[in-house]
C-alpha cells in the first residue's frame, strides 16, 4: 500500500516471553504495520485490513481478530470503524499494543515467497 514503510509479521498480546510459531502460547499472529501518516490515514489503513480480513468468525487466541492500538485515539477510531463496517464487532478485539515479536523468516512476505515458488 502506498504510504506503508514496513510491515512485519509477527506475535503479540500476550505475556509468555519469545514466542514462535510452534510455541505461541498466549499470543495472536498480528501485523506490525509502520505508515506515513501524511500519504496515508489509520482509517485507510483499517479499511484494508477488513477488505484483507473479511469478516471476523470465532476463534482460538492465535487467530483471533484483534487490533491492537499505540493510543487512545487509535483505539477510538478503530472501534468506531468495528462498529459501522464489521457485522459482528464484538469478534474484534481491541486492545494497547503490547511487546510484538518479530516471526520467523518464512512467515515473512509469505504470499510473495508462495507465488514465486509456484510460478
């Protein structure tokens, strides 16, 4: 997306130190997303996770949907948009970020990795 610097994925929302893929314990597998706040906005930016994400359905902890805020105002915005654009907005989470763990490499630009592979 134009006006994104940096995204990584990773785990966050939990407290057990150092999680990985195989040992995620409490955590969630979250986006760290950086952005140019003057090209483009936090709402637009959580307009394309629900576009990316559809709608939410129940889940374990690990894939559960959650955005997790730097600050109030984040944290208002995005339930606000939860509240017009998802059905079922208690599905969300919305929670302060807490420390986020970098994930391992393969999970990095997977989607990217998986279409050079195939082709």
């Amino acid at each position: 997306m134009n006006g994104v610097t940096r995204c990584l994925v990773g785990y966050s929302g939990g407290v057990e130190l150092n999680p990985t893929y195989q040992t995620i314990m409490d955590h969630t597998e979250a986006l760290l997303i950086e952005y140019d706040p003057s090209i483009i906005s936090y709402g637009e930016i959580l307009k394309e996770w629900k576009h990316q994400m559809g709608e939410p359905y129940p889940s374990k902890r690990q894939y559960r949907s959650a955005i997790f805020c730097l600050n109030d105002e984040q944290s208002a915005l995005a339930q606000e948009f939860c509240q017009q654009n998802v059905k079922q907005p208690k599905l969300v989470d919305i929670e302060p970020t807490t420390r986020f763990y970098m994930a391992e490499e393969y999970h990095q630009d997977y989607v990217e990795k998986a279409m050079r592979r195939r082709f």
